[in-house]
C-alpha cells in the first residue's frame, strides 16, 4: 500500500515537472516574437536606398538584415528567390512596400507596420503582394495548422511500426509504404479538399512523403537503435521541441536566436520551410531544409534496418535459452 501511495506521489510531481517545462517549451519563443537579422532589402537610386538603409539599422540594430539593391525589379526577384522577406522600394513617386505574405503573414504584416512611418507625417506607404497567400487561407492559418497533423501521424507510424514490425526489410517496406501513401494523401486533402495550398501536386506530394518518412524514420530508427527510451528521446526532440521550435506560423528569423536555427534543422522546421518553398516559390529558398530533411529520412531507414537486427536476434536468443537450458554434463 506505501509503494502504491509513493508511486503516485512520483507520477504526479513527474507531471508537474514536465509541465514546468513545456510551458516556456511553447509559450517563450511565441511571447518573444521580434525580427532578429530579418532578411529585408532596399531598392533605388543608390544615394537613397544607401541612406535608408543606414537608417534602418541605426533605429532597430539587430533587427534587419538590410541588403541594397538596383531596382523595382530586382527587389521583386530577390522575393520570389527567398533571399529576403520584403523590400522598400524608392521611385519617383515615393517609396513602397513590397512582401511575400506567402513566406510569413506575420512578417509581411510586421514589415507594414514597420514601414508606416515612411510616407511622410506618420503615413502609411503602398504595399504589394508579390507572393501572396492562397485566397482560401489569407492569413496562412490552415497552413501552420496542417502541421501538427503530420507531426502526430509521423510519429504513430514510427512507432508502431518499431512496436509491430519485427525484421530489417519489413521494418524498411513499412516505413517506405507509410511515406510514399503519406505524401498524395497530404497533398490531395490539402489543394483539393481544403484548396489552402498551391503549387504542383506531384511537388506538394514529395515534400509531405519526405517529411513523413524523416519524422517517422527516426522514431522508428531511434527505437530500433535504443529501444524505449529512443521512442521517449524522439517524443522529446522531434515532437516537443521541433513543434516549439519549427516558426511554422511565423518565421524562424523572429525567433529568439539560436533557437530558430534550432528549429530548422529539426524535421517540423525544415519541412515547414520547403513545403512553402515548393508550394509558393518554385523551390527556392529550401535546400538546406531539403538536405535536413533527406537526412533524418535516410539515417531513420538506416538505423531501422541495423537495429532491427539486433533487437530481433535478442528476443530470439533468450527464447531459445528459456527453452533449452543448459544441460548438466554426465560426470566421466
């Protein structure tokens, strides 16, 4: 009876203490939103664009990473390519305010607001959309919300398939089916049920497959290589801290640093990174969260297929000594 009471005792401050944790896990980052070296560019005559952008960094050191360009054009085409955010543009007829609410809505609108006192007695400047949100998601809402889904699938998949599948190849097979069923049916629900996310649906199908085989390739290669506690360090790692870290519905730039960096080499963050890159962008701006991704992907199947090796040869060995116990040897 006293070991059941301190047991319980145990699990409850356990609870607390992981609550404790999880709280700032989530809530810190998100209360602390705020551009930290947020790629921005300014464009025109060079004496101008030069000027104002001394200027920003003099009144928000720290927040902008200002890159001076040519032109119109050129500002436009350093957006499509994700070099930057957004981009002040100077012209005869004043200055204008160009962003991509399909990188970030809460950037483009930060950088609104930011660049309101540009137009002379406080006036709001001219915004465009170059790369604007789908219409059936304007303030990209749906598009964070559709990552917690894939989070949880992947992380079900990987572990039962750790729990379920026994054998290197089956273990392979499953992770690699789970995957390539995972990516159309991602896609489909997202452009052609809920219609929130553009782009080529093959691409779209891709990136979802990938991100469903690096998050469940590494709960289920973890626990092939650690057993349980692999299944509780993925939980940890890839779950908790990915989602906290991951800047899906804002921008790993607006992070407190280096846990946006963080964030995107987890595969939450870059998957979030390369699915708009792909969807709105043509591609541009995600080969590093291509590179990330592709290497939990490929380090997952592998340690599936050599863990699964040795925790299958364990249980069968202490089968067979249950089995067939030692037999004492005839004396002479």
């Amino acid at each position: 009876m006293r070991r059941t009471w301190t047991m319980g005792i145990v699990v409850a401050l356990a609870l607390v203490a992981l609550q404790a944790l999880l709280v700032p896990l989530f809530a810190g980052p998100a209360s602390h939103l705020a551009p930290r070296d947020l790629p921005i560019a300014v464009a025109g005559p060079p004496p101008a664009a030069t000027a104002l952008a001394g200027r920003l960094d003099a009144e928000r050191p720290g927040a902008f990473d200002v890159t001076v360009l040519p032109d119109e054009a050129a500002a436009d085409a350093a957006i499509r390519n994700r070099d930057v955010y957004g981009a002040i543009v100077l012209g005869p007829a004043g200055a204008q305010l160009h962003v991509a609410s399909a990188a970030s809505p809460i950037v483009a609108t930060l950088l609104t607001q930011a660049a309101s006192g540009l137009g002379g007695a406080g006036q709001a400047i001219p915004v465009r959309d170059v790369v604007p949100t789908d219409t059936d998601d304007p303030r990209g809402a749906g598009f964070a919300a559709g990552f917690l889904p894939l989070a949880v699938t992947g992380l079900l998949a990987g572990v039962l398939i750790f729990l379920l599948v026994g054998g290197r190849g089956a273990r392979v097979v499953a992770l690699i089916t789970f995957a390539v069923l995972a990516g159309p049916a991602g896609a489909a629900v997202l452009q052609y049920w809920l219609g929130i996310l553009p782009g080529d649906f093959l691409a779209v199908a891709g990136v979802l497959g990938l991100i469903a085989l690096a998050v469940a390739g590494t709960f289920a290669g973890l626990g092939a290589l650690l057993g349980r506690p692999g299944i509780a360090l993925s939980v940890a790692v890839v779950f908790l801290v990915g989602n906290a870290l991951s800047g899906v519905a804002a921008a790993p730039e607006l992070l407190p640093q280096p846990w946006g960096a963080v964030g995107q080499a987890l595969p939450i963050g870059a998957g979030a990174t390369l699915l708009r890159s792909v969807a709105y962008f043509d591609g541009h701006g995600g080969r590093y969260a291509l590179l990330v991704l592709t290497a939990y992907a490929a380090g997952g199947l592998l340690l599936a297929a050599a863990g699964s090796r040795r925790l299958r040869r364990s249980p069968t060995h202490a089968a067979a000594v249950h089995s067939n116990p030692p037999q004492p040897v005839p004396a002479g």
